[in-house]
C-alpha cells in the first residue's frame, strides 16, 4: 500500500469532522440500543418475576421497595444530569458507563437464580460497548467506576426466592428509570461537537 496514501486515510479519520461524525453515530446506535432494551424490559419482568402484586405499570408499593432496596444491598444508578460546565460529557458518558456496569454485575447475579434475563444481559454487554464507542469517538478521558462488592453484597442477601423475585422487580425497574436518563441525555449529547 502507497505511504501517501495510508497518512491521507490516517488524517482524515482524526479531522474534527469526522470525529463528529463519527460521536453522532455511536450516540445514534446507542439510543437505539437503549430504546430496544426499554421495549424489552416489560417483557423480561414478565417472564422473570411471577410474584402477584410487583409490575412495572404502575410501579406498585414505592415506599416498601425501595426499604427492600435498601435492605438488600441494591444500590441507585449514578445520577445522570444535562450538560453543563459542572455536569461535562465527559462526566456523563463516565456515569452511563458506571451505570450500564452496575446492573449489568446485578443481573449477572440474578440470572444464577431465576430465567429469563440472558438476553437483556447480552444487550447491556452491547450497551458498554455502544457508550465506549462514544466515548472513543468524543476523545473522552474520564475513568467510570463500579464497585464490585454491591454484587457479592447482593448476592449474600438472596436467600429465598421472595428476595430474588423483589430484587429483580427492583433491578429491571430502576434499570428502565436509568434507561429513561440515558434516552434524555443522549438527545442532548447528540447535538454536541467534540
């Protein structure tokens, strides 16, 4: 292959132009993804969670869940805000990566005990890998973190299927909230020019 040729097609894959093209379709693809797994999750709870009384419309009995929340270790997602020169892309693609880890460490946990949850899992295994593309694609540097011990924590506090049965109610239910976030920002951030 032709030296010219090779740094032509190297620069032209850094021009900021690209760059930007490159950040509205991985925002593009994600939002998509994200839409699908939305679609989905009425489903998943219904194949996964057999207990009368936990359903996803209306959310049933807010106050005894999130005690339950509580008591079984099952933490919040990461806030996720609008942009602005406190809440930076960065930040917020750091948080959606924080977040798409947690639930993915939680279902992994809930999947040992109850079916029905393997292909949202595969979707949110695509989902880190959408929001790296993101992240890749806007030069972004941040670090995302999870702390691994909510899943082991989760995991001792499971000791019968009335507990499993809440914690995945619980999980797919804030999973769809923190997937609501993720649709909210990613409209915002599609207009952003790395």
């Amino acid at each position: 292959m032709n030296p010219l040729r090779v740094l032509v097609q190297s620069a032209s894959i850094s021009s900021p132009t690209n760059l930007s093209l490159m950040f509205r379709e991985a925002v593009e693809q994600t939002k998509m993804l994200v839409e699908k797994i939305l679609k989905d999750l009425p489903t998943v709870h219904a194949a996964a969670v057999t207990i009368e009384g936990l359903t996803l419309n209306p959310p049933s009995q807010t106050i005894n869940l999130e005690m339950m929340a509580m008591s079984l270790g099952i933490p919040a997602a990461p806030v996720i805000k609008p942009l602005s020169e406190r809440f930076t892309l960065d930040i917020c693609v750091s948080r959606m990566l924080a977040g798409t880890r947690l639930y993915q460490g939680l279902l992994g946990v809930l999947s040992d005990k109850v079916d029905g949850l393997d292909d949202l899992k595969v979707d949110l295994r695509d989902l880190l890998l959408r929001i790296s593309k993101m992240k890749e694609a806007a030069q972004l540097e941040g670090g995302d973190s999870l702390d691994q011990n909510s899943r082991l924590d989760l995991a001792s506090r499971l000791p019968g299927n009335y507990e499993v049965q809440v914690a995945v109610h619980l999980t797919v239910s804030q999973l769809r909230s923190f997937c609501h976030d993720l649709i909210r920002s990613l409209r915002t951030i599609a207009t952003y020019r790395p």
